[in-house]
C-alpha cells in the first residue's frame, strides 16, 4: 500500500537477567516447557534462540547446555536431572498430594546365579523351580524369558508363601554389561561351587564382578553327595578370597545343597529371603512401574520383544513408556506359559510387546503419561546416543590420570593386573598397592595369570579400570573388545618400566612420546632348518599384514617369549616385503632359532610421535 510505513522493530535485549531463582529441568526439555519454567512467554524465548542462531519452533527440544544458558539469561540458575529421576520426582509428589498415601511394602529379592562352568547353576536353578512353583499356578517366568519367580511351598519354614526372582543370565559378562549402563537389577548374588571342583577361574571372576556391583554373596556349595565332595576345602579356598564362612566368625552365608538329590535347597531359599530382609527391599506398587531391560529379540512374528524386570510400581496394559532410546506402548504382556496379564507388581519379569525398535539389555525402563513426552525423549536420546558415538571415548587412560593430576584432582586409579606368573603377579600387587598416595589411590580390582580375556575387557569397562599386562598379550577377540569398549591396555616386560609409567601418571608428568602400532599375527604351523639361515618358520598369516621392516613378538600360550625383528620373509623360493591376510610365507626371526608349531609371531611397529597427539 502507497504511503505505508511498518512500525519500528522492538529491539531484543542483550542484557541478561540477574539470578534471582533456581529451577530444575529435565533432558530434552521442550522450548514450551522450558518457558512455563521460566515464566516468559514462548515467543520471547523463541527470540533469544533466535538471537543465538538456533532457529527453534515452539515444539521443539533443547539440550541441557543450551537450556542452562537460556535460563541464566532469564534469571534462573538450572540443575539437569535424567528423565528417570524427574519420573520418580513427579511419582512421589503425585503420592505426597494423594489423600491417603500408601508407604512401599517389602517386595521379592531378585537374584542372580553366577558360578563356574559345569558347576551345577542350570541344575540347581532346575531344581528349585521344580521343587517350588505348584504346576497349576501362574508364577514361574521360563527360560525363554530369562527369569523366574518361586514361592517357597515348604509349610514348615518360616519364609512359607515368600517369593523369589531368579534371573537366568548368560554369564558374569551380561551381569557386567547390564551394570556397565547403569542398571542394579540384581539384589544378591547366590554363588555356585562344586564341592568336587572347588574354586576355579569363574568363580574368582564372578567374586570380581559381584564385588564390583556392590551385592552381597550367598554361597551354594554344590554337589555334596558326591563320594569325593570336599566342602571345607572350598570354605577354605574362598576365605582365602575373602568370603569367611559365618561359622567361621565371618559375615559370608554358606549352604550345602545338592542341586540333584534336592538337598537343602529350602534352606538356600531362606538364606536368601534372611539376607533380603537385612536389606529392607521395598517398592510401592501404587506408582507407575520403573524398572530395567534385562533382554532383548527380535520376534519374527511379534516384532521387538523385551524382557522387563519391574522394579518399583505397577505396569499394565496399554502403558506408555521410555526405556532408553526407544519408546513405545504395552500391547500385552506374557508370563511363561504364554498367558496373557493384565498387571505386573514390582519384581515381576515379564515380556512386552509394543516397543517401536530394539532397547539394550540394562536400559531403565519408566512408564509416563504422555505418548508424545516419550517421543520426544526417545528421539533426544537417539540424536544424542548418535553424537556420543562421533565423540571421542571419556574412559580412563594413564594419559587421562595424568592431565587430572595437573589440575589438582583427587582419584582413583582401578587396574586390573595379569601376568605370566604368579610370582609376577604377587610382587605387582604388593607393589602397586603400597603406590596408593593421597592423590591418588590404586585400586586392584583384578588379578590373575595368563592371557588378558574378554572377560577382562568387560569388567574393566563397567569399572572404567586400565588393563596392565605383564609379559602377556591379549587374546584377539579381547584386543577387538578393548579397541571397540576404547579400554587402555598397557603392556609390559619390565617391572622398573611399569613401575615408573604409574608413577609418572600419578605425579601428573606422564608424556608418551612412543606409540606402537599393531600390523599382523601369523601361527606358526611347520618349521625347517635351512642351511647358513638357521631356522624358518612355515606360518600362515591370519590376521592384518606382515612386512619385512616389522618388529615382532614371539607368543607361546600368549606369553611374550621373545621380542625381535624379522630377518628374512619368503613366499616361496622370493623375498617379499610384505605377507597379506590369508596366505602363507616363511619367517626367520633375527638371531632366534627355537621357534615351535603353534607359536603366533605377532608384528607390530613403533614411532615417536608428540606427547599432544596422545595427550
């Protein structure tokens, strides 16, 4: 229109409010939520983000930094809690307004049966489901699931009618990998030791990892009716570990069961509930249910089906939930016979149908109100998740302590120790243990003799702990695991030179200036004696490359034997610079002749590089 002229722009304010208040805000906070917290409107909020050069509708999440800044502007100093913590916030509030509140009442211990192999576990959980859930009723969860629930049914014990959750895991990795995300679904821990075996490489592993999740251990001597059963003799080698026998004058429940004969197993059941008790589980089964994923598949019929544990609350058909990245809503839930429930209490495991994608086993499970609200943080977490796997991994190193130290910081150094022996062993634990100072203190979390394991691998990153190596390598999957799990692992042949990388890290003065690089792994499967050469090693190369400049290490059962160069490779009657993947080629160690079938010469490489690229 002729002759029009549009009104001045009002301009935005640059000057920030000053703090006057505190507000709490959730992750993945909507641009409306954030501005009902803040009191402004929605448009003015949206005019600073604008400002910022974050175009943003009203609809729209924000991270927690961004919203933190956003609110100091506005005069409003933030704390960030997870959306699990706000759920449970907003629960208890919602029972704090209710007329007549209801108290949490005491709930089944869930327990998990960790052991050696052959060591009696599935038996012994067998037995126990056999012997304690009546046939008709609908109680226990089966295999497929991955838990159980038993009632006692001996009328004359004192914990007649109580029930217990079983969960069946794979093994201590799982149990690790669950705690590794943050999930404590485990209450006890029952350990099973043949009497006959006694205590072997998986069962100090199991101790290791159930220590580490902070649980109490019930021991479950197994196979006592047996001829050459030996019960004090593992009461014996496990005080020597540190669980000493109650009758001993320690604090450890032991139980001599036999899983086949069914000797003794009410008495494990109420040792069990005894220990239960002294730790006073409760859940409020009036709130909605939280709980944790303890498996997850992929039905080809019913979609993603997971396995929830409910922890606190009840859950029922057609609740919304958030369970890690993933949302969705309950469409059914099954027990073990395939019946179909309609509420689950707290500590009862049962599978769900109706998730969008697959959650990971561990992932905290909490039902909301809202569908859209679980969208919404699903797809926070998803972007977020996504972010996480382009930055680079926070996991301890030596590197890591160092810098800390610079900066003043009190903490904790956990390393997990293996060597080649078990002198090695026992003189680095001594001496890494008097290391402990008031910056830092060293803490063992495992150590043992032989080549360093997956097993290790995984506890070492739930526990963010460093690997130390001490004339021993680690096993190929478990290198690819420490690679993928961004683990350090540090590798050493002398105990000065160990001994000195600790102490430098703990002074803050640590500066790596070598850096090795791993090329290729041959095994050795023939050798020949050749004439003015010496020995040649007829190898196949299974792993990477071999080159003629290569440095190598000679490992005999994942031991370091020898640590050389190459001094000549062949493909045939030809000298080759270089041996790819897959093919086979003859290998002569400088001034080394005792090569054997089966030994693995790994080749690797080493640089100087500056101490910043590593830092």
């Amino acid at each position: 229109m002729k002759g029009f002229v549009p009104p001045p722009r009002l301009p935005v304010n640059n000057e920030p409010l000053p703090i006057a208040r505190a507000i709490t805000i959730a992750e993945g906070i909507s641009v409306k939520d954030l501005a009902e917290k803040l009191s402004v409107r929605a448009k003015d909020l949206i005019a600073r983000l604008l400002a910022k050069g974050v175009f943003a509708t009203i609809n729209q999440t924000l991270d927690a930094e961004l919203a933190s800044e956003m609110a100091r502007f506005f005069g409003a100093e933030t704390s960030v809690i997870s959306f699990e913590q706000q759920a449970a916030q907003e629960a208890a509030a919602a029972e704090t307004a209710a007329e007549e509140p209801t108290g949490a009442v005491p709930r089944p211990p869930v327990v998990t049966i960790m052991g050696h192999v052959d060591h009696g576990k599935t038996t012994l959980l067998d037995s126990i489901r056999s012997t304690n859930v009546a046939g008709g009723e609908a109680g226990g969860i089966t295999q497929h699931i991955g838990a159980y629930k038993v009632s006692i049914q001996d009328t004359q014990s004192p914990a007649y009618g109580r029930q217990i959750v079983f969960l069946d895991t794979p093994g201590h990795e799982a149990f690790t990998r669950m705690r590794s995300r943050g999930a404590k679904a485990t209450d006890i821990v029952v350990l099973v030791v043949a009497a006959d075996d006694g205590v072997m490489p998986q069962t100090l592993e199991a101790i290791d990892h159930a220590r580490a999740a902070e649980v109490p251990i019930i021991v479950a001597v197994n196979k006592i009716d047996k001829p050459d059963a030996l019960p004090d003799r593992v009461k014996k080698q496990l005080a020597d570990r540190g669980l000493m026998p109650e009758d001993w004058g320690g604090t450890t429940v032991f139980v001599d069961v036999s899983a086949k004969q069914k000797t003794n197993l009410n008495l494990l059941l109420e040792m069990i509930c005894l220990v239960a008790d002294l730790q006073e589980l409760k859940a409020n089964p009036d709130r909605p249910a939280q709980g944790v994923v303890l498996e997850a598949k992929l039905d080809r019929g019913r979609g993603p089906v997971a396995t929830v544990l409910v922890q606190n609350g009840t859950l029922r058909v057609g609740d919304n939930f958030v369970v890690g990245n993933v949302y969705g809503k309950v469409r059914a839930m099954f027990d073990d016979r395939g019946n179909a429930l309609d509420v689950a209490p707290p500590s009862t495991p049962v599978e769900i149908l109706g998730l969008e994608s697959l959650p990971q086993a561990g992932d905290q499970f909490v039902v909301v109100a809202d569908r859209d609200r679980a969208r919404d943080i699903s797809e926070y977490r998803e972007q977020k998740a996504r972010e996480a796997e382009l930055a680079k991994s926070s996991r301890m190193s030596l590197e890591g302590l160092a810098q800390q130290m610079k900066a003043g910081e009190s903490k904790e150094l956990s390393i997990i120790l293996k060597g080649d022996v078990q002198g090695s062993v026992e003189v680095l634990s001594d001496l890494l243990t008097k290391m402990s100072g008031e910056k830092v203190r060293i803490n063992l979390l495992r150590t043992g003799v032989g080549a360093i394991t997956e097993s290790d691998v995984l506890l070492a990153s739930a526990s963010n702990a460093i690997i130390i190596g001490f004339n021993v390598r680690p096993e190929r999957k478990a290198q690819e695991l420490a690679e993928q799990e961004k683990v350090d692992i540090r590798l050493h042949s002398i105990i000065y030179e160990l001994q000195d990388e600790i102490k430098k890290a703990m002074s803050g003065l640590l500066e790596p200036t070598i850096k090795e690089t791993y090329q290729g792994r041959a095994e050795v499967r023939e050798t020949f004696r050749i004439p003015k050469v010496g020995t040649v090693a007829g190898c196949y190369v299974q792993d990477g490359n071999i080159k003629r400049d290569s440095e190598v290490r000679l490992l005999r059962d994942n031991v370091v034997v020898l640590k050389g160069k190459i001094g000549s490779l062949r493909r045939f009657k030809e000298d080759v610079n270089e041996v790819r993947n897959g093919l086979e080629c003859g290998i002569a160690i400088q001034n080394y002749g005792d090569v054997k079938v089966g030994d693995v010469i790994e080749a690797f490489v080493t640089e100087r590089i500056a101490a910043e690229a590593l830092v």
